[in-house]
C-alpha cells in the first residue's frame, strides 16, 4: 500500500485514538519539549474513562495537568525524571520515581523491564517519502515505537525537523491526530548571577582549545559561556542542545572539528528551549540527534579527546559524594545521565568530569558542602567516581586523594562561614566511626 494511503486511513480525532488506551495500560510520551500537549489535554478531558493508567516520563518540563490531585486513581505517574509540574505529585505518594541512568531507559524499554503499551508522541507532518521526524526528541522514542502495542502520534507543524536518527515511517505508527500549536519552550536561564559567573570562570579555566564540551542549561552552564569566547573549535556531544550554545557556534568556537566521533556535528538526545531555537535547528545539518544509549555510552564518550563533561549537583559531604536528584530523603529531580558523562570523560584522553555547585543555598544560610549526609539521602554519583569539584571559591581536585585529602580540598572551597565546623563536624564523624587517628 502507498504511504499515502496508509497515512489517510490512520488519520482519526484524538477521542478515537486514545479510546484504544486500557485500563492498567502504560503510557510512554515523547521526552522534554516534545510531550504532545493536545493529547495529553484530551486524555485528561476523558479522564472518567480510565482507571489506573500509568504515565512513565523523562523530564518533564510541561503542563503535567495529568498530575494534578484530580486526576489520580484514573492516571498514575511513574517518572525517571521529576520536572516542577510532575514533582509534587510523586513528592505526595500519587506517583513513582523510577531511579536509572539516563543511558539505560531504552534498554529496558527494549528488554521489557519498563513496560509500553501505548506510545503517546509527536510529530512533523510526512515527507515526499512517507517519513515523519520525531522532532525534539530521539532519546528513547524508537524504542517506545517498536515496543508499544499501539503508537498515538500528533502531527504537528511547529515541529521542527531535526536530523539524525530521528525519522519514522508512517506504517510504523497505528494512528495519527492533526493538531498544530506551540511546542513547549523553556526560556533562556539568565547567568547575570555573580555566584554563577565565578563558578563559570573557574571551569573555564579547565577548558582547553578543542575540548568537546557535555553540559546542560541552567546559570551556571550559560555562565562558563560567557568566558569560551576566546577558545577555538571547541566540540559539542551532550544530552541536550538549547539556545546558550548558538552565540558560540556562529562565532566560530564551536565547529567540532578536533571531535573523534562525527566530526563537525553537534551530536545531543534532546532539544529544549525558546521557538528561536526550534528555527535554528530546523533541518540545521550540524544538528544530529541520536538515541540516549548511543549519545550517553561511555565508549562513544569516550571516543572524543579531552571530553569535559559538566553537572550540577544539590550537595556534596566531604568524602566526595554527589547528591543531585534528592533533598534529604526527598527526590527532587532524577539521576539523567550524570554518571554517564562522568565516566565516559574519565575514559577520554585528557578528559576532566566536573561537578559544580554554589557554594551555599537560601541566602548563604545553609552549606551545600556538608561534613556527612543525612541519612536516607540518595547519592548520584559515588565518591569513586567524582575528580573535579567546582564552587565559586575555587575548584577542588579529588581524584587519586585520601578521605582526608579530599575534606581539605572541599572545605578550602566551601563558604568561608562554613569551614572551621565543616572541619570540626567532619572530624567528629571520623572519631565516631574510628577513622581519625591524631598525630
């Protein structure tokens, strides 16, 4: 059967397709911005329909007006990633965190560990040749596709063409629902923040000439921009790719050319951020967006020379232990593929993996170096695997050193206020735990 004809016959109403979804059924959206916003509004519309449907996401960065109170006992939400409208739901017992790296989600979607029956994702319209791009997304949604019984896409013409790994045919999904409007967009994060330029100094002073660069958005990542203007072809393989790095590109730092794996490309999973963005990589060929487990794979991390990998954490204990998805015993967010990147820029010849952090948090009242965790907090990434510390007091080198090594270290760049009791609390710990020994 031609393409047309496949396609003009799986062209149904939104009512009609999710009327296919069961009860107990999971649902897999596409990831990010990408999250189809009229059929999720819809599936709420029909919420009396359901019971028990579960919602598995990555980050969520739209409405969720699935998580509101309302809706719970019809959906439940299972995430690998809490976003600030998911967050509270899975904060309050209406929903699941599903701790895993980045990296692995579309194994265990292909292995059967996360179940998909229903694949709820959006798209461009077709090309001449019956293809569909998945737009801002690739990461997983492959996998979402092969495994799920039924594929739901929305088509959708303000979905931007992204290259890459990123078409379908249109025999591979079972119903299509026409629905043009804007796609989510996440604003540009100011890096005005006086704290977030000198942590963005520091790391760049780690950064050399052709360096391949992993970071993600947030102040600080827009800050260390702000010093690379002066660097030459720089490299880019990294989880997303948003509006921070365009400056960069069109000046020329960024042009991939030192890069071992897809050289002159930017390779990413995900796209995020304002409609400028969606323009600019819309059929942009140095834009390649390829699978999760293919972008966070240590050995193809690997594969690039002095990979500097960059993440942000929520607190560290001085032992070296990085706390990035949880406050306490609460999750805040989920583990993304940190320690993806960490390792692959370990494997990397001249790699450095970097965490960075404040210093403090509330107005300087609290410490976000910390003698010892509290109990129940969910560690990332392990004391074995963290090298470089970064605060807005300077960049602490932990690889190869002591216990007590690495407290020096970290207490030298915590806040001024905080280091005589960080060293008084940690040494407390040490006695207690029959591990100090005094000369």
């Amino acid at each position: 059967m031609e393409w047309k004809e496949i396609y003009k016959n799986r062209v149904v109403t939104a009512e009609e397709a999710l009327s296919h979804i069961k009860n107990g059924d999971e649902i897999v959206p596409s990831h990010a911005a990408d999250e189809p916003k009229y059929l999720f509004n819809k599936l709420v519309e029909m919420k009396d329909q359901f019971k028990d449907v579960g919602i598995l996401q990555g980050l969520n960065i739209g409405d969720a007006p699935y998580a509101i109170p309302e809706c719970y006992g019809h959906f439940r939400i299972d995430s690998f990633f809490l976003g600030k409208n998911n967050r509270a739901c899975c904060q309050e017992g209406r929903g699941e965190i599903i701790p895993m790296h980045f990296f692995a989600q579309p194994i265990a979607i292909r292995d059967g560990y996360v179940p998909v029956d229903v694949g709820l994702i959006q798209v461009t319209p077709p090309d001449e040749d019956g293809y569909v791009f998945m737009g801002t997304s690739c990461d997983q949604t492959r996998e979402v596709v092969k495994k799920a019984r039924i594929t739901i896409a929305q088509v959708n013409n303000q979905v931007p063409h992204v290259l890459g790994e990123t078409k379908l045919h249109v025999s591979e999904i079972d119903y299509f629902v026409e629905y043009d409007e804007d796609i989510y967009e996440l604003p540009i994060i100011s890096s005005d923040d006086p704290i977030s330029e000198k942590i963005g100094y520091n790391i760049s002073t780690m950064i050399e000439d052709g360096a391949c660069l992993q970071m993600g958005q947030g102040t600080v990542p827009n800050a260390i921009l702000k010093f690379l203007e002066n660097k030459k072809d720089l490299g880019i393989h990294t989880e997303v790719f948003s509006d921070n790095l365009i400056h960069l590109i069109e000046k020329g730092v960024v042009n991939g050319s030192k890069k071992k794996l897809y050289p002159g490309k930017i390779v990413a999973t995900f796209v995020q951020g304002t409609k400028e963005l969606y323009k600019y990589v819309d059929y942009n060929p140095m834009i390649q967006l390829m699978p999760v487990n293919y972008t966070n794979s240590i050995g193809n991390i690997a594969q690039n020379d002095n990979v500097v990998a960059i993440n942000s954490a929520i607190e560290v204990d001085l032992m070296g232990q990085i706390v990035a998805d949880s406050i306490g015993n609460k999750m805040f967010s989920g583990v993304g593929g940190q320690q993806d990147f960490i390792r692959g820029a370990e494997e990397s010849l001249g790699g450095k993996p970097i965490i960075a952090l404040p210093s403090t948090a509330k107005n300087e009242t609290i410490s976000r170096i910390v003698a010892v965790l509290k109990p129940g907090t969910a560690v990332t990434t392990t004391r074995n695997d963290v090298h470089y510390v970064v605060t807005e007091y300077g960049i602490a080198d932990l690889f190869g050193k002591s216990i007590t090594e690495r407290s020096e270290q970290l207490i030298k760049i915590a806040h001024p206020k905080f280091r005589e009791q960080l060293k008084k609390d940690f040494d407390e710990y040490r006695k207690s735990a029959g591990q100090l020994y005094i000369k």
